[in-house]
C-alpha cells in the first residue's frame, strides 16, 4: 500500500514502477480513503498500542493506494524494496531510504507474511 504521504507526494508511479522494474506483476489496484473502521480492522494488532492514535489519524488523512503484487517470492521482494519501517535506518535505494524521512510518514506498507497478505488483501479487496 502506498500511504497518504506518498500519494500526496505525487509517488505513486516511483513506487510502482521499482516493483515492476523487479519483476512483480500489479494483479490488483484500488485508490480510497481509508476511514477509522477500516484502519481498525487493518491495524488490529496495533488497536491497544500507545502509537496507534498517531497511526489512525496518519492512515486516515489522505487517499492511499492499496495493491497485490504477483511474482517470485513477492512479499519478501516488496519488503526488500520498502526498505527498514524506520526511514532513517532504512538501506540506499530502498523506497523508505530514498523518500522517508520520519517513521510515522513511511510511504508504504507491506504484508509480513502469507497470512497476513491473506487477511489484508481480503480488507480492501474482499
């Protein structure tokens, strides 16, 4: 997904061009605004979290672009290529080292894992 910050930034088409220039095909795209009940549902296991306000009100301040990308390996590549959440730590030529310079405005986000994909993907394309 790409965040707020990276949609009203304008890089939306950086960010989609290095996962295809790697080799992952986009299989599904959609733009929205994200609105409290969904970002509660998206970041349940932050809910209770004393970051989780900033969270909501961050996630919820913009349009974002929310994806599922196809390939080899495809949730280790994208996370490969967002680099490390916090911007500052992230490494040179990553999407978050590149872009970000604070951890709460990272651009982008990325599934842990096959459940978790399973669980987000479900959330915004049902």
């Amino acid at each position: 997904m790409i965040k707020p910050d990276g949609v009203a930034r304008g890089l939306v088409g950086e960010i989609i061009s290095r996962f295809e220039r790697k080799g992952l095909r986009l299989e599904k795209m959609r733009m929205l605004t994200i609105d409290e009940e969904l970002a509660r549902r998206h970041y349940a296991e932050h809910v209770e979290k004393p970051f989780f306000p900033e969270l909501l009100e961050f996630i919820t301040s913009g349009p974002v672009v929310a994806m599922q990308w196809a390939g080899e390996s495809a949730i280790s590549v994208c996370r490969t290529l967002m680099g490390a959440t916090n911007p500052l730590q992230a490494d040179p030529g990553t999407i978050r080292a590149d872009f970000g310079l604070v951890v709460t405005h990272n651009l982008v986000h990325g599934s842990d894992g096959p459940e978790s994909a399973e669980r987000e993907l479900g959330i915004f394309f049902g």
